[in-house]
C-alpha cells in the first residue's frame, strides 16, 4: 500500500477524533477547534520525544505528513473542490452586483498589502539579524497577504451578517487567493524558484504571466461554468448531475495546469457562473441535493485541511530570531491588511454603501490558512525558508485561534452601524447553535 494511502488514512482517523472532540466538549468552530487540538497534540508529540516517554515518535509522525506532502495535497487536490463549492454556494447575482468591491478588494488591496506586508518584513527580519533579501520577502508578502476562503467562509457560516457584507468579504476571499497565488507564482520566477521565467526581472514577463494566469483563469471558468450549466439543464438526475459537476472541478484543474492558468480563479468563476444558473440548470429537488453534497463535501475538506493546519507545527523547524521575528509580524500584517484595505475602501463605499465598520471587519476578519502554509513548505531548502515558514504558522494561528474567536463582537457592531445606515433590513449577528451530538 502506497505511503501517501496510508497517511492520508491515519490524517483522517486523527481529524475524526480531533473533530469529535471538539463537538462533543469545547464546541467552538469546528475550524479553530480542530487546528488549536492539532497545534497541541503536536506540541506532546513534540513534549514526548524531548523527555523520553516515545522516544523516535516526532520522526515518525514527521515521515508521515512528508508522505502526504501538504502543499501537493492542497494546491493540486483539495484547494479546487473548496473553491468551487465556496462559490457554488454565493448568491452569483449579488456578487455581480457588488463586482466593483469584490475586484477591487481581490486585486488592488492584495497587490497593496504584498509591497507593504513584503518591504516591512524586510525590516523586521533585518532588525533581528536575519538577512533575507527584499525580492524574498515581497514573496513571502505575496503568500501571506489572501485572505483565506476556506477560514472565511467557515467563519460566515457561523455568524449572520448582511448578505451585502457577507458577499464582499467572501467573494473577496475567494478571488484574492487565486490572485495572490498568481502573484507568488511571478515573484518565483524572479527569484528563479523555477517556472518558464524563471530568473527572468523584465516587468514586461511579469505582467504578462499575471494577465496569463488571471484573465486566462476567469475566462476558462466562465467556459467550464457554463459547459456545467448546459449539461445539467438536459437532464434530471442528481447522482449524474453530481458527477458532473465533480468532472468539472477535477478535469478543469488539471487543464489549468496544462495551460498555464490559474486553477483558483477558474474554480471560482465556474461556480459563480453555475451558481448564477442553478435554478434553471436544477429542479428544485435536485438542486437541494447537488448543494448538500457540495456543502458537506466542503465543510469535510475544511475539517481535514485544518486538522493538518495544527499537527503542521511538527515540520517547522526553527531559532529564536526567528520566533521574534514571527510575534513581530504578526502586528505587520494585521496593520498591511488594514492599511491596504483602507486605501481603496473609498473608491467602493460610496456605490455600495459600507459603513466605516467595514474596513476593521474585513481586516479583522481577513483570517489566514492553509494556502499560505502550503505556499511557504513549497520554499526550496535554503537560508530564507525556515524564517518564512516560522512566521508563516505563527501569524496563520494567531489567524485562526485568536481572530476567529474574537470576530463575533466586532461583527455585532458593524452591523449595528450598518442597520443604521441601511435601515432595519440587516439581520442581527447570531452565533452558530452548537451541536449537542
């Protein structure tokens, strides 16, 4: 039996347990819970082999998650079917309507936080002695500046706010990923991490890769959202209907990968536009169908993605500069998202009427995860990459267990303040009822 088989099935043993645990007891989102169970099973592995109770267990859990190969696993595996069905479940019409925020958010302020978050991560791992040259750490910007949809749209799912917030902070979250990938993918190939421009510094090269892969990406989607749209309305069968959709996601990524596109922003457009046509595409009971496979689908990924997030600690070695270095960046990029969603804010409140709140909710509410850690372990073995992956995990959890348990209040009060600018047609923020299982 295959070494990746195997992981992969221990992985999954280990997120049941670690996802029972947390609905049975702590009972806060499933997300948080599972990384925060996993970040602390890791440490008594960790704690285990150090005092010698297992000795030989952190290699043996190390050569495990090595088979399963995390980066692999998400960008080439499960990152399509949860960006899909992420998009799949957004209201598509809404989403049209607000296009200007959404699009502005994605491609503006994740450019503006890559150059702020990137030239003061210079900064700071210089003040700790830590030579890291600053095209280095623009890459490392470019990792660390999406918001992640998976972390985002699970913590929607848990907190009610407007749909007019709701669809710009997740339809932002969805696309800027796609384009901070893009971004990570061109700033590669500058620092010669590989690729077809490897090494190559013209700006020209750059911003014609980017163009490629982002508008190459949106229109190939278009086209595979709307190949799904015209099978699925000839016939009426779920188990078919799904299957097809599966084939979309799967075959599509695969020949984004073969074009030289990216995959992320093809998966999310092709939900958009399938989700713009479901009614017509799906009768109604078919439809309930198709979306509760999706959901779950979703909410599973999200559940195993997470549990690899906190166990992850175990691949990361690093040194006390470093460690300072990370505490310190997780100030930078909370005040490089504020500050880059703050600049373009402006040139969207006024036509899509967001009140002041919204700034510090999507900053607050810009959680990190997975794609950023799977970004950072795809860093060749050189000098840079263990202070890049040390910082990476410490501002992801920090993401995680401290900004997602804290959002609710700051939900609460932004929309209070948009009630009051929109009128009584924003429903109260309420909590996720928790399972009693």
């Amino acid at each position: 039996m295959s070494g990746f088989i195997v992981a992969f099935a221990v992985l999954l043993a280990f997120t049941a347990v670690l996802a029972w645990a947390n609905e049975r007891f702590t009972r806060i989102p499933t997300t948080v819970g599972v990384t925060l169970a996993g970040a602390l099973a890791s440490l008594l592995i960790l704690g285990a082999d150090h005092f010698g109770p297992v000795r030989g267990i952190k290699d043996f859990a190390r050569d495990l998650l090595t088979q399963l190969d995390f980066t692999d696993f998400l960008l080439n595996g499960i990152l399509s079917f949860i960006l899909f069905a992420g998009a799949l479940g957004l209201n598509a019409r809404q989403v049209l309507r607000q296009r200007r925020s959404v699009l502005t958010l994605a491609v503006v302020s994740t450019i503006l936080s890559v150059g702020l978050f990137g030239l003061a991560a210079y900064g700071v791992f210089r003040l700790v002695g830590l030579d890291i040259p600053v095209l280095w750490c623009l890459l490392f910007g470019a990792l660390i500046s999406p918001t992640d949809p998976v972390a985002v749209l699970d913590l929607l799912k848990r907190i009610d706010v407007p749909e007019r917030i709701r669809t710009v902070i997740a339809g932002e979250a969805l696309f800027n990923d796609g384009v901070g990938i893009v971004l990570f993918l061109v700033l590669g190939g500058l620092v010669g991490l590989g690729g077809a421009h490897a090494g190559d510094p013209s700006a020209a090269t750059a911003g014609l890769l980017f163009v490629q892969e982002a508008l190459g990406g949106a229109a190939f989607g278009a086209l595979l959202g709307y190949l799904g749209y015209t099978l699925c309305r000839t016939i009426e069968g779920h188990g078919v209907e799904v299957l097809i959709t599966l084939a979309l996601v799967v075959s599509g990524y695969v020949a984004c990968v073969q074009l030289g596109i990216s995959g992320p922003i093809a998966m999310v457009v092709a939900g958009l536009v399938l989700s713009w046509g479901k009614e017509e595409a799906f009768h109604d009971e078919t439809r309930t169908l198709v979306e509760g496979f999706w959901e779950t689908l979703d909410e599973v990924l999200n559940i195993v993605l997470f549990a690899f997030i906190g166990v992850d600690v175990l691949l990361t070695e690093t040194a006390p500069a470093a460690i300072v270095a990370a505490l310190i960046l997780i100030a930078v990029a909370l005040a490089a998202r504020f500050v880059s969603v703050a600049i373009p804010m402006p040139l969207v409140r006024t036509r899509d009427g967001y009140a002041a709140w919204t700034v510090r909710l999507l900053t607050w509410g810009g959680l990190r995860g997975g794609i950023a850690i799977s970004l950072a372990l795809s860093l060749p073995q050189n000098d840079y990459r263990g202070p890049i992956l040390t910082a990476t995990y410490a501002i992801v959890l920090f993401s995680i267990a401290v900004q997602g348990l804290t959002i609710t209040p700051l939900v609460t009060r932004a929309v209070a303040a948009d009630r009051a600018l929109h009128g009584a047609t924003a429903r109260p923020v309420t909590p996720e009822t928790p399972a009693t299982g």
